[in-house]
C-alpha cells in the first residue's frame, strides 16, 4: 500500500506545556488509522498541526510523497484533507445541500444551479450509505444526521483523507455502528480516514492500524489483530488500569430523592421534561441514559435548584425542596457534581481553597455563618488536596491553572467530603484520564457504599452499566424504562434510547 | 479577569500599575516638552504642590470623596456589578443631606448625623431602582445607573432652582447651611482644619478591607464576580448580594455628596456640585487602578487627589495648564486597560484549546 500521509519528528510546545514531542506518524492509503491517546495526550493538538490550525515547532508533513507546509485550513483542504470537528460548523437554518456547497456551489451563467447542487449531494448520500434528506433544513436533523452532513461536506470537497475527531461522543450506540459501516465503505472506495478516539473498543472494532500517543509522545503502533485492549490501555496510561467493579449491591434503605409527576420547561417554554417520577434510595445508585437533549439535564437542574419547576413535586428526605433555594437544598443534604465543570463546577480566576470553599462557606465546620479565617480556609483546602490527589501548586494559586483531571478531582472532593445524602454526578468523568475515571468511579461507590443515594448522568454506557444499581432511561422528557443493568445489554439500552424498536437510529 | 492579576507574581518593575504609571508620566511629560514647558520643572511643582505644606491638607481632603467613592465602586465591581450611578447617588444624596441640614433645627450632634443618615437612604434608593430593575425585571443594571445620573441632575437642578432656592440669589442655590449642622473639622498634625470625614474614610477602609478577606458575604460577592453561574451552582444568592451592594454603594455615594456640602461648600450651589460628580468618575479609575482592594485604593486615591491638587500648584508655578493633571489620569488608565488587551489577547490566541470545551454538548446541540 502506498503511504498517503507522513508526519515526521513534529514537535509543538506552548508555555509549560511540550503538545507534541516529535511525533512519527505514518497513515497509508485506504486505512483506518486510529489515533488514541488520554485527554492531553496531544491527539488534538496533532491534529490540528495537520489540518493548518496550529503551526508546529518541529517537524515536516509529507503529503502522498510531496513536502509541505500546511498554513490553514484552505491549503489543508486542497491538499485532499477533511476533517469532521467535534463541535459541527453548519448554519442552522440552511439546508442540507446549502450547507454541503457553501463556497463552492455549482452555478451556470453565474446562478446557482440548485438542482445540480442538490443532485451531487444526494449522489454522494447514496454511493457512502450517509441517509440524509439534502432539502431537509440542519437546524431539524438530529445529531447522527449532523455528522453524516458534516462528512458530505468534506467528500464534496473531494477530501482523500477524512480526519474524524472523537465522532462517537454524541452518538447512540445505533448511530455509531452506522457511522463504522460509512467509515468501512469510505475506506472500501479508497479513502483514508483518521479516527481520533479514547474508547478501546471503538478501536478494536474499527480500526486497520492504531497510533497510542502518550503525554506527547507517539509511544506505539499496534495491529488490531495483533493486540488487546488491555495492551492499548497500558501503552495509553503507561501503567495496568483494572476496570472498576461494582460489586455486591448492598440493601437498599428509605427513599431520599423523591420525584413525583415533574414537569419542567425547556428554553422555548417547551415542557422538556414531562411528567418525570422518581426514587433514589439510600445505598442506591440510579443510572440515568440518555442521548444529549431528552430532558436529563432539565431535570437534573430543576432537583439542584438551578431552573424552576412547573408542575410536580421533589423531596429531600421528608422535606419538600420543589421551590426551595439552592442554598436550603444544599443543607437539606445535597450535594452536585455538575456536568460543566469550567463554567459551573469551578471558577477558573478563583483560587483552589476558593473553589473547595463554595457550598459550604456557612458551614459550622469552616467558621459558622458569618466569618471566614482565611487559615481555617486553606487549612481545608490542603486537607482536600491531600486526600483526593488534587495535584496544584498551591491552594492559592487559580483554579483556571489545573489540568482537566485534576480540576474535576477539585469538584469531586468538594461534593464528596461533606456528609450529604444524595449525590448528583453529572457526566463526573467526561474529559478526564484514565486514572481519574477510576478513582471517581470508586469514589461514587464508597459513597453508595457509606449509605447515601446516587443519581448518575452519563452518557457512556458503560459507566452507567459499571456503576448503576438501576438504570432508568430517559427519551423526550420522559422515563421509558427501568431496567436491571445486569440483565441488559448496550444495544437495548441505546434501542430505549431511540424511543424503542420503533426508531432506528 | 481583573482579578488574575492578583495570582500572577510580577517584581514591582514590571507589575501592570508602575508600568502604567510610568507610561501616563512619560507621555505627560513629552506633552509638556512638545508645548514648550520643562517637563522636570513641572512634575517637582506638582510634587511638592501636592504633598508639602498646606497642599498636602488640600490633597488629603480631596482624597475623601475620591476614596470613597471609589470604595463604593470597587463595592460593585468586585461582584460584577456595573454601577456607573456613583454620580447620581451622590447627587440626590447630596442635596437630601443638605435640605434637612438646613430645614431641621436641634444641636449639631442630632442635625448631622441626620442630614448623613438622609443623604445616604436617598443615595441607597437611588441605586436600588437600578438593582432593582436587573433583578425583577431584567434591565442591564449598568445602562439604568449611568442614565438615572441625567434624571437625577435634572430633578435636584429643578429642586435648587425652584423649590429649595434661596430667594433672590443670583444663581441656583440653596440657602447656607447653618453653622451648627456643618461636619465639624479637626486640627491634623499642624497642617490645619480637616474634616473628620478622614477618619469615617480610613474606617471604611479597614472595614472594607476586613469584610472582602474575613467574612462570607464577602468571600461570595468576590465569586459572584468571578463567575454568576459558579456562585448560584453553591447556593449564592446573587440577586440578594445584587440589591445589598448596590444599596450600599448608593449610601456611600449619598454620604459622600452629603459631606461635600455640609462638611465643604455649606451651599448646595447646582453648577457646582455637577462639577464635583467628577470624583465618582475619578473613584471609579482609582478603583480600577487599585484592583478593587482597599488599601491600594486608599493609595491610588490620595495619589489621584494629589495629581490634581498638584496639577493646580504647577499651573501656578510653571504655567503648565492643570488640565494635564486630568491627562495623567487618564493615560494611566489608558495604559493600565491596554495592558490588559494585550495579554488577553495573548492569552486567548495561543494554548492548546482544552478539547473539553469541545465536547461541551451545548455547542453540538446549538447546531
């Protein structure tokens, strides 16, 4: 096979921080080539040196045997390269086919030729298997359909080379095997695509040839066939991971969260969530799986107290919290790992002991109400950082200063240290390390352990199935089903979250 | 992003405020040079103008309404308030202070207090219609504050105008206030009468100081700054913290206007007064010069007031108009805020983008 693409000796630093640190990297024609690698491995970095975003320090990118420097995005797209961000670039209110010619519509006598245009994008839809409507406005797709749009659009720009970065994130377990069927057809036509993931058994699905980046480093290159997932792990973490178990579910005791009859209104006074019960009990992890947008994260605000509520009813304990304060909920025996743990969980100007601080800052045990010793503050904070690993240079410095990890360690550590009954853990391991996952994973089931009730957001299934005493889907605002994740499967978790056998994905 | 500053160890060298400072003096005296005058002359009459003698008294009694209102300022911006109502609050505080100073008869130690405690309620509601208006019924706190300070010019040049003149004065003013219902002065070290506003103004300092580093309201007003949606996710009340700052700072403002005229003029004379509102603006550089942190505010001011006092002993001296005093203070500001542009800008276009933010589903179902 002749070898498409080559990245010799690339070396990217920014302050304190060595990205990349001469990355070898070679992708022949018509392969899957997964990059994997830890959050701060350098993948995306990398790959942003390839596709024109960042210029490297070091190093040479040799495109089908040629030299070249790759300035921006344009140059990187005439040079045959597409790639598909994690976030979609489409207007909204366009559709499908407008978004995919933006730039380059086919036009006779200077007008645009909509029926060619519209030609060319069902043609390309149909020869890859991408269904999508091209009339159909991108504003009314959901996510999966986003993705195949965004592909359409680098194919019509004739991209030999498709960069995909962590496609899988937003998908239904339905969706993504539909989006490994594209990448096989993709590869099959002779395309090249380059697969950024962190999921192993994404990449023993999928993959022809794996690159394992380590804090920079490129540190192997692996044959599917010839590997385990075990070996990646250890090459991806340079140490054995064992998964986390959930072990013997203990009794379960009274309920603590209550949840009757909840509605709750969205952003355009939509109802999102709709007619929501609900019980956690005591020594009880409750899974709650969903896709992105079906009224977990409405729900999750209106039980902390950060979105009102319209019709129902929430109970602490024996205490009704419906409209209470978040304050009052917090001493009710609350306590919330939120989902956005930049904008929500942290602020990023304020210092480590400021971040440990909040929630409890009127708690008896840091002064009581009215002052704050700022000794009794840090004394603390370093008590924390001690005892959850929170690596930072000191309690002083901003919290803006730690890594991902360590920055979701600071919320863990200070929703878990004080004695509340119920745990809220939204998405509590999105974005962090290897290492981090496991020691919050075991952290949630010491505190199921300790007798409190957890509710889970996750949108990895596997997290929900490792942890989960049940599992309660969500779909459309509402709870579809209640099952026992010992005796389910993935595929008929993601099926409940497709609204059942009638949707497929 | 103000407050990154305070984590970021810098020698006193190359620290943003005597880099802004030397850039405002440079500029200042190659103004100075381009017009002729001898730069070195100007800024040693300015300097001894402003700190020697009985200019030092003139600098410290300028100094009160110029730290305090700029306490009131860093009261809000701390939290992320954006009052910009400092001139307004101390305009209807003012001439409610003076109106009972001089309709409510009683010795002193009741009229004054009195007139203080008035001119800080009005100050306070003052301000409270624009919290109020952010918190109930969502309008920009920061665009209501600045455009009640032309209502509130308008309605307190009616009242001295009309209703609260003095009959057959040649311009709009009040009548005087009577000797008894003044603030009285003290003598200081030998430089002459002060105002015991000083010291309730060193109060406030320490006060202040205490209450931002030692208490919880203080610990949560910092964090409702730095980030709205961190501090509601720990149970803050923000639109609480919202209406008690704001009440505040209009009472610091009332206060402030009060003192101008029963504790300085004893006249309530309307063209004046406008005039003195620049120090809610001048409190406002001093507090951005100083962080928002008391103790430099209480530098920055006096070094603020004495620019200004010393600018007039150099018009004397040098023939330097004064107004360059105001041109210093400007450029020191000017070349404080770009310095922040400029590492803002540093800092926002190179560094790995954390691919966390990416995977933010918010962006995703933004599509």
């Amino acid at each position: 096979m002749t070898v498409e693409l080559e990245l010799r000796g690339i070396t990217k630093r920014f302050p304190g921080v060595l990205a990349c640190d001469r990355i070898d990297l070679t992708v022949r024609a018509g392969e899957i080539h997964c990059i994997v690698g830890e959050n701060g491995a350098g993948k995306t970095t990398l790959m942003s040196v390839l596709y024109g975003l960042i210029q490297p320090d070091e190093g040479e990118i040799v495109v089908r045997g040629e030299r070249t420097r790759i300035g921006s995005p344009l140059e990187a797209i005439s040079l045959g390269l597409g790639m598909v961000h994690q976030a979609f670039k489409l207007f909204p209110t366009l559709t499908v086919t407008e978004n995919v010619v933006f730039r380059q519509e086919p036009a006779r006598l200077g007008i645009i030729d909509r029926k060619a245009a519209v030609g060319r994008v069902h043609h390309l839809a149909q020869a890859y298997g991408l269904s999508v409507d091209p009339r159909a406005t991108v504003e009314s797709l959901p996510v999966g359909v986003l993705q195949r749009v965004e592909i359409i659009k680098a194919l019509y720009r004739e991209a030999s080379v498709l960069i995909l970065d962590e496609p899988t994130a937003v998908l239904t377990p339905q969706e993504r095997d539909r989006l490994f069927e594209v990448m096989r057809r993709l590869r099959d036509a002779g395309r090249t695509i380059l697969f950024i993931t962190h999921k192993l058994g994404e990449v023993m699905a999928v993959a022809d040839r794996i690159t394992v980046l380590r804090q920079g480093r490129a540190v192997a290159e692996l044959d599917p066939g010839a590997t385990t997932p075990a070996e990646i792990s250890r090459h991806m973490t340079g140490r054995d991971v064992a998964p986390v178990r959930r072990g013997a579910d203990e009794p379960v005791g009274d309920p603590v969260l209550s949840i009757r009859d909840l509605e709750v209104e969205g952003a355009h006074g939509l109802a999102t969530v709709r007619g929501v019960s609900l019980d956690v009990r005591a020594s009880e992890i409750v899974g709650i799986a969903a896709v992105a947008g079906n009224g977990q994260s409405e729900l999750i605000e209106a039980i902390v107290g950060l979105r009102s509520v319209r019709a129902g009813h929430i109970n602490l304990g024996d205490v009704d919290v419906t409209h209470a304060a978040v304050a009052m909920r917090r001493r009710a025996g609350l306590s919330y790992i939120p989902e956005d743990r930049h904008r929500v969980g942290t602020a990023a100007a304020a210092t480590v002991a400021q971040n440990l601080l909040m929630g409890y800052q009127r708690s008896a045990e840091l002064g009581g109400g009215r002052w704050l010793l700022p000794a009794v503050v840090d004394r603390h904070a370093r008590d924390l950082c001690d005892r959850f690993s929170i690596r930072a240079p000191d309690t002083g410095a901003a919290a803006g200063t730690l890594s991902g990890g360590n920055l979701q360690r600071l919320v863990v550590a200070r929703e878990m240290s004080h004695d509340s009954r119920l745990l809220i853990a939204e998405q509590p391991t999105r974005g962090v390390d290897i290492g981090a996952i496991a020691f919050i994973h075991n952290q949630i089931l010491e505190a199921k352990r300790r007798g409190r009730a957890v509710l889970l957001v996750s949108a990895e299934l596997t997290e929900i199935q490792a942890l989960s005493s049940r599992i309660l889907v969500m779909f459309e605002g509402r709870i579809v089903a209640d099952l026992d994740p010992d005796a389910v499967d993935e595929a008929e978790i993601g099926l409940h979250m497709t609204g059942g056998a009638s949707v497929g994905a | 992003m103000l407050e990154v500053y305070r984590h970021r160890a810098s020698s006193a060298v190359t620290h943003p405020v005597t880099l802004a400072l030397g850039a405002a003096f440079g500029l200042g005296g190659i103004i100075i040079a381009v017009t002729g005058g001898n730069p070195f002359a100007a800024f040693s009459d300015m300097l001894l103008g402003a700190f020697t003698g009985s200019g030092l008294r003139n600098t410290l009694g300028r100094s009160i309404p110029i730290v305090a209102m700029a306490l009131a300022v860093s009261l809000a911006f701390r939290a992320g308030i954006l009052n910009l109502g400092g001139e307004g609050q101390m305009l209807m505080g003012a001439l409610t202070g003076t109106m009972i100073a001089i309709t409510v008869p009683g010795p002193g130690y009741v009229v004054v207090p009195l007139a203080l405690i008035g001119g800080a309620l009005v100050g306070a509601a003052w301000a409270l219609l624009s919290a109020l208006g952010q918190t109930r019924v969502g309008v920009p706190l920061l665009i209501t504050s600045l455009l009640l300070n032309y209502v509130a010019r308008s309605i307190t040049s009616y009242l001295v105008r009309f209703p609260f003149g003095e009959p057959g004065a040649a311009f709009a003013t009040t009548s005087p206030v009577p000797p008894t219902a003044r603030i009285p002065k003290m003598e200081l070290l030998g430089m002459g009468r002060m105002s015991i506003s000083l010291v309730f103004v060193l109060a406030l300092v320490i006060l202040l100081a205490v209450a931002y580093r030692r208490t919880v309201v203080g610990y949560e007003s910092e964090m409702i700054g730095l980030s709205g949606p961190f501090s509601r996710y720990g149970g803050v009340n923000v639109e609480r913290h919202t209406v008690a700052i704001m009440a505040a700072a209009g009472a610091i403002g009332g206060l402030v206007g009060t003192h101008l005229v029963t504790g300085e003029t004893y006249r309530y004379i309307d063209a004046d007064m406008i005039a003195q509102t620049g120090f809610a603006w001048t409190g406002l550089m001093v507090a951005l010069l100083a962080f928002n942190r008391p103790l430099p505010i209480l530098a920055a001011g006096i070094l603020f007031a004495g620019l200004q006092i010393g600018g007039f002993a150099m018009e004397r001296s040098s023939g330097v108009s004064w107004q360059l005093a105001q041109v210093i203070q400007a450029l020191v500001i000017v070349a404080l805020v770009s310095r922040f542009v400029v590492t803002w800008k540093r800092t926002g276009s190179d560094g790995d983008a954390p691919s966390e933010a990416n995977t933010d589903p918010a962006h995703v179902g933004s599509v």
